[in-house]
C-alpha cells in the first residue's frame, strides 16, 4: 500500500472507531461520603470492588443502575460544577437509583456541607 493509501486507511479507521463513542450526560443525585468508620464498615478506606481509597482522591460511587449505562469501575466522569475527573471505584446499595456518592476522604464536614444536589455527569460511552 503507498503512503497516502495507508494514511488514508488509517484515517478512516480511526474515524470508524471514534463514532463507537459518545460523549454520554445524566442528571442524578448527587451526596457526598467520607471514609468515617461511622458511615460504612470496619474496613472505611476499602471500596465495594476492593480499591483502597485516601484522602485527596477523586472516587464517585454509583448506584448499581448506572453500572448498565456504563459507568462501571474505573470509568472517568466530570461533574459538573467540580473540576477535574472523577473515577468510578465504588458501587451503592441496591436501593438507590440514579445516584451518586463523592467521595471526600475523610472531611466529614465537607461532606454535609455538600448535603444533597442535583448534577449533570458526562463520561464517554459506547451507543446503545
């Protein structure tokens, strides 16, 4: 294949694998959590999947209603209205629906300062 053949296959496959992915929003709920031992079990620092969490990390829990929508361990969101990206480490209880929990370390005034709000998130994720 000459050069600009094989550019231009490159191209169009890059361009095929991109249109596989989207940037995906949703508005949920959004609380706030902390690694109190109050707040979860005798193992506060450790996440549902088993990832160690500190202090000074941007982690999110989902509720398991959004693991379908792709926002499964590791996936990145962006809040909006907070900077930076957030990861995906930890799961909620069965109970909650579009829902998530941000992780503030160990700041539990943070925590309640932040109370309860409605945000939209965007990650990137495959179409239906």
């Amino acid at each position: 294949m000459r050069p600009p053949a094989r550019l231009a296959a490159l191209l169009i496959a890059f361009l095929v694998a991109a249109c596989g992915d989207d940037e995906r929003t949703l508005t949920v709920t959004a609380t706030a959590y902390t690694s109190s031992p109050g707040e979860t079990d005798d193992t506060p620092n450790i996440a549902a999947w088993g990832d160690t969490l500190a202090p000074g990390m941007k982690v999110i829990a989902v509720s398991r209603d959004l693991l379908e929508l792709g926002l499964v361990q590791g996936a990145e969101v962006t809040i909006d209205g907070l900077d930076g990206r957030y990861v995906v480490l930890d799961k909620m209880h069965p109970r909650w629906n579009a829902k998530i929990d941000i992780y503030m370390g160990e700041n539990v005034k943070k925590a309640r300062d932040w109370g309860r709000r409605e945000v939209t998130i965007r990650w990137e994720g495959a179409e239906d």
